[in-house]
C-alpha cells in the first residue's frame, strides 16, 4: 500500500508525523500498548510490514518478533520491537546516506 493509498485511507498510520513505514507501524503499536487491542490495526500492521518486507529482507526478524509479541498480547514487547524497527531504519538510512555521497558503504 503506497503512502498515498493508506493517506486516503484516513487511517491513524498516515498520519503527518509518521513519515516512514516504521514510524507508522510504530504508532499504530503505541496505539495498540494504549488500548491493549491489536485486533483492529493488526491489518494495518500486516499490509505496512508487507510493503516494506517487498523492499528489503533486513526486517523479516524483527517482524517474527512483532507477530509473537502481538500473538502473545506482549504490548510492551511489541512496542519495544517497534522500538528496534527504528533504530533498523535509522541505520539503513544512514548506509543509503553515505552510498549517495560516494562513501564506501559499511557492509561492503
């Protein structure tokens, strides 16, 4: 689902200050931990891992992780799951960064 198929949607992962996949995966879990339901967005969930699963393998871990968490009812383990996606994206955006400018890349 592209960013502006889920915009469209008006649902709470399209929201402005979620402008990265797993900035929304990671709201959508704070919502979650809030309400202690999954139920209703785990969809959300499921379709924004999808997507992002489509690009790059380097999360497919992570998100074993989040579905046994949120199978489980862990909350808090989900959140800081969704915490780990983060601190992922950052260090995969901060590799594209040094790519773009030439830099060799650390994984080379």
């Amino acid at each position: 689902m592209s960013r502006q198929a889920a915009a469209s949607h008006g649902d709470l992962s399209s929201a402005p200050e979620a402008g990265t996949i797993c900035e929304r995966i990671y709201m959508l879990l704070q919502r979650i931990h809030d309400t202690n339901k999954h139920n209703a967005l785990e969809n959300e969930i499921v379709v924004l891992a999808n997507e992002l699963m489509s690009v790059t393998k380097t999360y497919d871990i992570l998100f074993l992780y989040l579905y046994d968490s949120l199978m489980d009812l862990n909350y808090g383990k989900a959140l800081q799951v969704g915490k780990l996606l983060l601190q992922h994206e950052a260090v995969l955006h901060g590799i594209a960064s040094e790519n773009s400018i030439g830099r060799p890349s650390l994984l080379n």
